[in-house]
C-alpha cells in the first residue's frame, strides 16, 4: 500500500465543488415529484455524487478499527478488556453485529488491529497495523506519544488510498476497543471545551455510580494532561485511542483522494471530530451515520455539522451504525438515477415548482 | 381473490402475544454485544419474528393506492387533478420515486385504482379496484356514502388477504391523489379532536395563502358534515378518500391474516388511523416508517401509539418512506438472525449483562 504522509493528505483535502452540487441538485429538480420532497435522500446523493462523479456504489468497505485502552484499569467499562481480541475474532468469524448488518448491504468489512493487547496471527479480513498492544492510561500520563498518534492517522490514510485504488468509492468506519466511549467523551470535551459530564455516558451499559466515576477519570485525564483543544494531533495524543486515531485518519484519507465516507456513531465521530479539526473541508466528505444514545455524540456532530442520518436509538458501534447508513445512501442513489423527470413521465408540473 | 367482510376481519385481529415477544427479546439477549444495544432494531426484529413466526422475509409488496378528490375544485393543491392518472402510468412504467426505492429493497409495486378520475384498461401492476371515479367535495357534503366506505376497507383486506395467499411475508402502504393531504388532514383533526391549522401544512409545495385557504376548507368541511369521532368509518365517509379508505382496509387486513405493514407517510397514517381507532390490537401489526414533513403526521403516531423509524424529511408519498423502512426491517432480521451468542463466540459476557 502506497503512503501518504498526514501533512500531504492534508495539503490535497479541497472542498466539495458548490456548482456540481447545485448541477445535481437542479437535475433532481426536474423529477417527477414535488420539489425537494425526498428531503435528506436529496442531500445524500448529491453529496455522493458530487464527491466520486459516479452515480452508483461500486465497492464498499467498512473497517472496524480495534484497540485496547489502558484506561480501562480505572474500572469505566463493563465489559473486561479480553473482549476486545475476542470480538475481532468474532469478525473475522462473521458472527458479530457488524458482520451481519454489512452483510444485508452487500459491504466487506475489515478489522484492523491498531492496537489490540493480543498477538493475531495473520487471518483473511483481519489488518495488523498495531501501533502498541494498547495505550497507556490517561490518568497517569499521556495515552500515546505524539509520534504514535501520527502514525495512527498515517494508517488511516494508507487505508484511503488503499480504498481509492481498489476502486470502493464508499467507505465506512467503526470501531472495537472496551472502554473507547472514555477517551471518545475525553476528546470531545477537549475540543468543545464542554464539561466531562456533559458528554460522558453509559458505554456498554455501566450504573449510576460507574458513570459518576468514569467522569471523575475524565476529568482527572484531562486535568493532568492538558490536551491543546488547538492541536487535535495532541488531543488524539494526549486522551485518545489507538482505533480512534485510526478512524481520524481513514477520514483524512477519504477527504484527500475523494471517497465519501460514513462515520458511525459516538467513537467514530470522536475521530471523525479529530479529522474535522484538522481541515475545515473535512466535513464535506462525511456521511453521519447515526444518532447514538451516547449523550456526547450529538456534541461531536454538532461541531463537525454533520447530521445524523438514522436515530434508532443504537449504541453498539463496530461499525453497525455505518452499515444501515450506507443502505439509505444507495437507496438516495436508486432515487437519482430511476426518477423519470416531468417530460420523460408526460407528468403535469405543480404551479408552485 | 377471497372476500373478507370488514366485521369478519375486525373479528380476526388478536394482540401480538406478550409471552413471544419475550421470548424473542431473550433470544436477542443472549446475542454477542451489550444488552439492547441495536436499540429499536430490536424492536423490529422482535415484532416482525412474533408476528410472522419467521426470521426472514418472503416477498415485500407495496401497495400505492389511487384516488381523486372533489375538493380539490376548492384550489387546495399545487398541482392539478390529471397529475393523479400520470402519476399512476409512471408506477406502472416504473419511473416513479416509489418504484426506484422498491427496486433498492426488491419490493414489488402494485397500484390500486381506488377511485381516480380516469378510465384505466387493464395493465400488469395496476389493479382497478374503483369505487367512483373521485370522492365528492366534502365542502359542500360527505367525500362518499357510508357503503362506499365499506367498499373501500373490504378492499384493502381483500389484497391482505391475497397477500396472505401469495407468500407475502411484508406489506406497505403507499398512496397517491392530487389534493389527498386534505381529507389526511381533516380525519386527523376530527378524530384526535385538534383543530385543523394544527394538523394542516403544505403538501406537495402551497404557499401560505393557499395554506390558509386550505385549512379553511377543511374547518368548512368538518363543520358541515360532522363527523362523529367515535365511527371511524362515519369519519372515513365524511371527509376522507377512496385512496386512504383502502389503505385503511389493507391494515386492518394485515393485523387480521398477521402480516407486518410498514405504513409509509401522512396520508397512509390518516388511513392507519381509521384502522387503529376500529381495533385496539391494529396497532401492534404497524410499523411507522417514517415521520413526515407534514404537521399533522407526528399527531396521527401519537395517537397510534407507533414511533416512525425514520425522519429524513421527506413529503413525497406513493410508499417511500415505506420502502426504505422495509429495508431496516430487513436489516433487523440480518442481525438477528445472524449474531452469534456469547457462548458460541466464545466472548466474555459484561459485569452488568
């Protein structure tokens, strides 16, 4: 796979053309229908098809970025961290939530270690790009080191280009980490400046007094290391996640070659949020996924002003969030290109058109 | 095709049993991811299993019921009364919005002339089923006679009951009938008992003088003919459309031969309205697909006790919002059918599962 540095995807991100989309926009105008009345479907497609020039998904992908968090020994997850390599097995197996919601919408799905605490061995639908066997606890220091967090993005954006020459021009992304919603609240209270408890929320399911104290960690990460909301490098660094970074940069690398790219729910937007601060067009390229229940997620979104496409009230992640979204898009698609315009229909238009 | 009196069917419906669904939910537990975290995939999952006693869906057919309406000689819509036969010719060519997003899903189209003002010759995806060739203006007397109400939901439970016959596992409803969001509007005002500039906005693209104008008619409509809140088919027959009078029969239908229907936009939830207020249990066979642009929609699923799946701002009609529901429904069953249990993944369970 071919490398692209941070700083060079960075330099080729461009906006999304204003005039193509308006030229989308006024084809769909001649549809058959009210105007505008595919609402959101409307604003999918021109999006898509702005961004490849294609008016069909030829491949799409979903990564599932997978790493362990040594927060996790300040006990913010009900779940124990052995879980994590078990669910990467899981989908490589094609047994997890993932596995089967792409599989309804026809989308490989990749898991890429970035840093998982266990050893894979090479395995068909498994990548291993492993940063460290996980990072180190914000509480005590720093996740990761700042080099560490450039090649988490730099692996992401290998995975863009990866994407661009294998011909997917859909991307999505997901996550696997136990305990990823702690430094995904972290990051996002980082870079909003909002209070820890405003976007701290109960991950896989913790109690009252589990989440008062996961907040308290949140707040003790932050207070020591005091990430620099103007540096997201050093933010990802700083209270971050290895899969997080991975996802930040998969999103840089979709933006800089040009392939749409949906963000899942409340950790892939915590790195979506990470790209998004990086370079203001960034945001061009995003597809929101979801609504999660995860009280922050709506913060992160707000700030990458992207709205969420779906609010079936889900908090699994791996991606899942990702898959349903990606349905609704080749959906807007089929709209696009199957509506017979006005004439072709010999329909009679609206006075109001 | 089988006759089924709307007596007979109302006779049918049972409640969704408690005990399966519970049954299903415990199922979905055991299932490798945190404790309801595929939210209200769940939900669809579990109702359409409890339903249908299958983990797949057979066939999916959409039916876009037809019909015309004498009010629309009040000048309550953008678009004029021809466009209702056009658009008819379009689903049966296949270049409307709604047979894009069926072809998206594999839903079959089939429109329903309940009652246009057009003589349609026998064509493969139409069925003539017309009662009159359009309702009568309801400002100057009842849209049809009570018969002609009964006519119309023993219609739709016909096509139930066919479906039934033909392995249809799926069904959903659509409509289409220049000027029909002004009796949706009205059978919603007199049966939730708002007033009507509550339950009254724009339809397929009015200005707000022609806004103004047709919620006046509506008020005039329902001061004139009275419709008595307690005789769904009383509320039917006063103000309300052959079209939306079929769509009620189909779900009245569905809930008595258990089939899951997916009821699109406004218009099919007046329709689903008649058919929830005739029978307590109609509602558990429902699924919301979508929450309309339309202001008096969120009040006609409030009062059916049914969350739309989707809210992507939409206003067209025909069955699109309810093509795109049918693929979550599908998507609901991917994942259940498809994730392994902690045990046969080999995954720890979480402390607080």
């Amino acid at each position: 796979m071919q490398q692209m540095t941070l700083h060079t995807a960075l330099d080729k991100i461009k906006g999304v053309s204003a005039v193509k989309l308006a030229e989308i926009q006024a084809q769909i105008n001649c549809q058959c229908k009210p105007k505008g009345s595919l609402g959101r479907l409307e604003e999918f497609a021109r999006r898509y098809v702005a961004i490849t020039g294609q008016d069909t998904v030829e491949k799409k992908v979903i990564f599932t970025f997978a790493g362990d968090h040594g927060v996790v020994e300040e006990g913010i997850s009900a779940f124990p961290k052995e879980v994590t390599p078990q669910m990467v097995y899981t989908f490589i197996d094609g047994g997890a939530g993932i596995n089967a919601l792409a599989r309804q919408v026809g989308a490989e799905v990749i898991a890429v270690d970035m840093g998982v605490d266990h050893e894979f061995k090479p395995l068909s639908g498994l990548m291993i790009k492993k940063v460290a066997p996980g990072t180190a606890n914000f509480t005590r220091g720093p996740a990761m080191t700042r080099p560490q967090a450039i090649q988490c993005l730099e692996t992401g954006i290998e995975l863009a280009v990866f994407c661009k020459e294998a011909g997917v021009t859909l991307v999505g992304t997901g996550d696997m980490g136990i305990g990823n919603t702690t430094p995904s609240a972290a990051i996002v209270a980082a870079i909003t400046g909002l209070p820890a408890g405003k976007v701290t929320h109960r991950g896989t399911g913790i109690n009252d007094e589990m989440l008062e104290h996961k907040i308290a960690v949140i707040e003790k990460g932050l207070a020591l290391n005091q990430p620099d909301a103007n540096d997201p490098v050093d933010v990802l660094a700083k209270v971050g996640g290895f899969e997080i970074g991975g996802i930040a940069g998969l999103v840089i690398g979709c933006a800089a070659v040009g392939i749409p790219v949906v963000v899942d729910g409340f950790i892939s937007s915590a790195g979506a949020l990470i790209a998004s601060e990086l370079h203001i067009h960034v945001r061009d390229y995003i597809f929101a996924a979801h609504k999660s229940v995860e009280i922050g997620h709506s913060h992160a979104l707000e700030r990458i002003k992207q709205k969420p496409m779906l609010d079936l009230e889900m908090r699994l992640g791996e991606g899942t969030g990702a898959a349903l979204a990606m349905g609704l898009i080749e959906a807007s698609l089929s709209a696009y290109r199957g509506i017979k315009t006005f004439d072709q229909a010999g329909v009679t238009k609206g006075g109001h058109q």
